[in-house]
C-alpha cells in the first residue's frame, strides 16, 4: 500500500474519532450548560412575575395608606355622612382604581360601608371568604404590627386570588386613635394578568396552589444551575445594585421545578409557589419562556459539526500538498503571526503570501477572520458604550415622573435622606418647600383630565425654573409638589416660595391651547434646624404648615 495512502486512511480515521468525541463533548458539557443557561434565564423571568406581583401589593398598599390615613375617613367611620359617600365612594371611584373591594370597619368590628365589585361584569358579587357584618376582633385583616404601615399581600377566595390591603384609619398626620379599618382588594383576573404580562413582557398564569397539574415527570429538566457557574455577565448584573432593586428579593417563592412544555418541546415551562398574605403557598406561577439556547444549541451543533468537517478536509489537502512541497516558511510565518496575536492581541497586521495554493487560502482566510475580529471587537467596544449608555438612561427615568418630568417619591425620599444627613453631619440648614396648587380640581373639571396633566406639566417647569441644584423638586402626586433645599435656611425657604409663587402668578397655563388659566398655590415651609431635629418632624411639620394655609384661604406661605 502507497504512503499516501496510509496517510488518507490515517487521516479518515482520525478525523472520524475527532467527530465523535465531538459528539460525545456536547452531550457530556455543552447540554449541562445550555439548561443551565435556559434555567438561569427563566428564573431572571419568574423573579420579575414575583417582583411585578409584590409591585402591584405596594402600590395598593400606597393606595390604602391615603383612604386610611384621612380626616374625612376618620370622621365618616364615626358619623357616617352621606357627603363622604357621594363624593368619594362613586362608580367612578372603582373604575379609576380598579378595585374590586372596598370596605369600611369602624373600631367595634362593624361594617360601615362596603362595595364588592364585579368590574367586568358591572355587577355586585360577594366573597364568601369575608365577614358581612360584624368582624372579629382578631381577624388577620384586623391585625397590625405598626399602625401606619398596612399590611398587603394575596387572598385566596373562591372566585380567584385577591390582593388584598388593610390599613387602620388614622388622620391625615397619621395621628389620634385608631377609628376602624379600611380594606381594598383587586382581583387578579384576566385583565389584570394580561396587563401584568404586557409590563413584564413575560408569558405567565396563576393557578391555585393544588389545583393545576403540572407535566408528567419525563418531561422534568435537571437543575444544573448549583452545578455550573455560568452566565458571569448575567449574574454580574443581577449582584449590581442599580438593577437587583428592580427584581427584587425571591425568596417568598419556593424551590422552582423546570418541565419541557409537552406542546413545545422548544418551549419551557418553570412552577413556583407564591405565598399569600399569611406567609402559606397560595398561588402557582406558571412561567413559559422559549428555549433559545436549546434551538441556538442544534444549530451551533450543526455548525461545529460542518466546520470540524471543512478544517478537517482542509487539513487533509493541506497535508497532501505538505508531502509534495516544501511548506516550512509559510507555515512558519503563520505561526509567528499566531503567537504575535496571542502575546499582544494586536489585530490590525496581516500576513502576506503570494501563493494560490491551499495554504495561500487558509492564510487569506485567517487574515478575513481578523478583520472580523477586528470589527467585532469594535462593534463590542460600542455595544458596550451603548449598554452603559442605557443602563444610565434605565437608572434615570426609574427615578422620574412619568408626566412631570421631575423626581418621583421614591427618589425623594432616597434624596432627602442623603441630604439631611449630610447637612446634619456638616451642621448645615436644610429646608423643605411643600407645594399643592389651588383648586386645581376645578381646572380639572372646567378643561378636563388632558389639559389638567399639561397644566401640571406647566406647573413643574415653572418650579424646575426657580430652582438650582443642588435643590430640586419632586412630584408628590396628583396637584402637590416638594422643593428640597440643601444648604438653605428657612428664611431662604420663604424667599424662594415668593419667587415660586410670583413666577405662578405671572404665568397662563394652557396658553399653547388658547386658553388663559391663572394658578396659585399654597405654600408649607420646614427647616432644619430651626424647626426640627429629625427627618419626620422636619416633613410632618412642612405638611401641617401646608394644611394651615390652605385652612386659612390658600394662596400662601407658611
């Protein structure tokens, strides 16, 4: 048998032995990992189910807290006006809110005035699962271990899983004895879990705990992600503060099971139990996210498999062409320029050989794949710039008002915070501007919703004009603003409200809609250390010195 012909057996030999250890190398590693990374992914995704549902139990919570903590709930628990009903307790209120419960205890356990709801179908319904009349004094609704704080979480009732929220009336300054109890609830319908599926832009369902049946055990993945470490950018961003608040903490949920969807095998299902507000399992959640690195898997397979297949032809002629020439000094060449990229990374040379012959083409090739190289690590170095670029942009309008362009409350109370202890460190003044505007309800009513959020808008440039950073201004919600101001004496507080209220005076609002509204607000000023030691009496007695000069006429500054 010719040389040559032992080589091309040899070779063919070799090269079958390489394709299955290939084979053999994904099955054994790349599978582990691409679950891993698919399971990773869908945990992403369920925490985000889990911090969307806990989101929407603050938000009620937020809710609640201004019903509970009211004068004119305190006072209609105890004489029970029709005033408080016919302004406040309208269709029109459970069409705004979305709630579908409403109910009112007073200090004794009886029911003053309740409305369960069927938004859908427009209609009353009733929750079995609830008192009617009388509640007992230690129903866990009743129950609270800070009265200011309400408590929130998930219902079961026969008719779906409620959020629920109660919190003890108190006043509006979160004082005097407690008068009863205000509980809100919100089915999580339909509607309600399709909208939670647009804003998390994750495919999900919510099932009683016990009463879905999950898929047969065969199509159960393993849980590989306490076996690799895998994904260190994903889990670099998670560990990172400006983006784990955003998830939030998971650890209500319990150990989640990973299934192949038995309808799409391209497709995988994730099972976790949610609590509910006692702290049991209450709810199923059902995550479906599609297995991308399972389809990116077979093509990288395929690809592997085809490349393996042309470097090992390639190989081949290229050895063949060895035993009839004399090769040494382009592959020589080669290899120094490989060494060279390896030592210092330097992409941009090329190897230059006037050859036809294979080796002529695989070194062609090679000097294309660093131009790809090169262009991809450009590409990278930008996508990189991008993603900072964004993540900036994402950290900025999570802590803006979506309609004013101004700060929101959860940046003022983180903002507030910082500054009062750095003045309090530094024995430097700090002062509080609370602003709400006059009457702005009836601009409501007379130019409607629309041009009352432009109004609003105009309103938070006006302010945004008056002041220079370090201050700055905060929408507290609906018509009240808060100017915060580092390094300024109450004294300058009242100047700058004058300047605020002058600019107000001096500007119409609504002119780009050829309309002349004239606004004025009330003004309550607080300053540290002239009117309080602490950050809750420096707000409680901004807030007081508001509601005084609304209660004395409005349109000034206190």
């Amino acid at each position: 048998m010719r040389l040559q012909t032992r080589i091309i057996l040899l070779m063919i030999l070799f090269f079958m032995l390489f394709l299955a250890f290939g084979v053999v190398l994904i099955r054994v590693l790349l599978t582990p990992v691409q679950i891993a990374a698919e399971e990773e992914i869908a945990e992403i995704n369920l925490a985000r189910v889990a911090q969307a549902l806990r989101r929407e139990s603050e938000h009620l919570g937020v809710l609640i807290g201004d019903w509970a903590q009211w004068d004119e709930t305190y006072r209609f628990v105890q004489d029970r006006n029709m005033k408080f009903q016919v302004t406040n307790l309208s269709p029109d209120t459970f069409r705004k809110t979305r709630l579908d419960l409403l109910i009112f205890i007073d200090k004794e356990g009886e029911t003053v005035w309740s409305n369960q709801f069927d938004r859908p179908a427009q209609q009353q319904r009733h929750i079995s699962e609830l008192p009617t009349g009388h509640w007992p004094p230690d129903h866990p609704l009743l129950q609270f271990e800070d009265p200011k704080t309400p408590k929130t979480g998930i219902f079961v009732t026969g008719q779906g899983p409620l959020q629920i929220a109660s919190s003890p009336i108190l006043t509006s300054m979160g004082t005097g004895a407690r008068q009863g109890t205000v509980v809100m609830g919100r089915f999580l319908d339909q509607d309600e879990i399709k909208r939670l599926n647009e804003q998390t832009r994750v495919s999900f369902d919510l099932h009683p705990a016990g009463e879905v049946q999950v898929p047969d055990e065969s199509y159960r993945l393993p849980y590989y992600l306490d076996r690799f470490e895998l994904l260190p950018e994903a889990r670099t961003l998670l560990q990172d503060p400006d983006f784990s608040h955003l998830l939030g903490e998971d650890s209500e949920l319990s150990q989640p099971r990973f299934y192949r969807d038995p309808q799409a095998p391209d497709r995988m299902r994730i099972f976790a139990h949610y609590p509910d507000i006692h702290g049991e399992p209450a709810l199923l959640l059902e995550v479906r996210v599609p297995r991308i690195f399972n389809h990116l898997g077979r093509r990288l397979a395929i690809v592997v498999f085809a490349s393996l297949a042309a470097i090992g032809i390639l190989f081949s002629a290229v050895h063949l062409f060895i035993i009839r020439r004399i090769v040494t000094k382009p592959l020589g060449r080669l290899r120094r320029h490989i060494a060279e990229v390896q030592t210092d990374e330097s992409l941009s040379e090329r190897i230059g050989v006037r050859s036809n012959s294979e080796i002529g083409e695989l070194v062609h090739e090679y000097n294309k794949m660093l131009e790809r190289l090169e262009e991809n690590r450009r590409r990278r170095v930008e996508a990189e710039g991008q993603l900072r670029a964004s993540e900036r942009r994402f950290k900025e309008l999570s802590i803006r008002d979506d309609l004013t362009g101004l700060y929101n409350t959860r940046y003022f109370y983180q903002g507030l915070k910082h500054h009062f202890e750095k003045c309090a460190r530094l024995n430097r003044p700090l002062a509080l501007i609370f602003l709400d505007v006059d009457r702005f309800k009836q601009v409501v009513d007379t130019h409607g919703h629309i041009r009352g959020s432009q109004a609003l808008r105009e309103v938070a440039q006006t302010i945004k004009a008056c002041i220079e950073a370090p201050a700055f201004a905060v929408a507290y919600g609906g018509d009240e603003y808060v100017v915060v101001l580092p390094d300024k004496s109450r004294a300058d507080a009242v100047r700058k409200a004058e300047e605020i209220r002058e600019h107000m005076s001096a500007t119409s609002y609504l002119a780009e809609h050829g309309l002349d509204v004239r606004l004025t607000a009330s003004f309550g000023i607080a300053g540290f250390p002239e009117d309080a030691q602490d950050l809750e009496e420096l707000l409680a007695i901004a807030d007081s010195s508001l509601f005084y000069v609304k209660s004395i006429g409005r349109d000034g500054i206190a």
